[in-house]
C-alpha cells in the first residue's frame, strides 16, 4: 500500500470512514505519518485545490467563534456571503490548510 500511494519505507498511515448521517454518502479519511511536511495551502480559486463543503447550522454562531479562536476565514472582509435569500456561505481553511466552505441557514435562529 505504500508503494501505491507513492510513500517511503517508514512512513504509515490510518484510514477512517464512514457514512455521513441520514444519507448514503460516504467519506473517507487518511492520515499519514513519517513523511517530510510541506505547507499545504491553496487557494480556493487554484486550479485542481480541494475542499469540503459542509451544511452547518447554526453557521453565524460557528463564524464568530471561529474568528475568536483565530481561526483563519477566506471570504470578503472575514463575512458571510449572501448565496441566496437564505443561505449563506463562508470559506475558511482548516488546521491543516484544507479549504472548507461552511454552509448555513440565512435565519441567525437556525
């Protein structure tokens, strides 16, 4: 398998799964070990950059407590963008430099 995935001798890996609740999508997780580490950061707007968009509820309470934490927030002035008369959307990057767009309810009581 390391061979496969183009990784040294040495290096290990985990892997996670499962399916996300109340559908029949599937996700899937690796982690790897034992490697040099290069920052990983792209661009949304980068040809080929990976993300993951997630419904979240609750998205401007979950907005500002990323912001406390300094978490770090991708989109015009660190705010929620107007995607419809009821959704907004937000991308911010991960710990680990993974571009997430956070998707929510435009109703602050949901």
């Amino acid at each position: 398998m390391l061979d496969l995935m183009g990784l040294p001798k040495g290096a290990s890996y985990r892997m996670a799964g499962g399916l996300i609740s109340g559908s029949k999508a599937r996700i899937e997780m690796i982690e790897i070990k034992g490697v040099p580490r290069k920052p990983f950061d792209l661009r949304v707007t980068d040809a080929n950059a990976c993300g993951m968009a997630l419904n979240i509820g609750h998205i401007r309470d979950l907005l500002a407590r990323i912001k406390q934490n300094n978490g770090r927030v991708l989109s015009r002035n660190g705010e929620l963008v107007e995607w419809s008369n009821t959704i907004r959307n937000v991308f911010v990057k991960d710990p680990n430099g993974l571009n997430l767009e956070l998707v929510g309810s435009a109703d602050p009581n949901l």
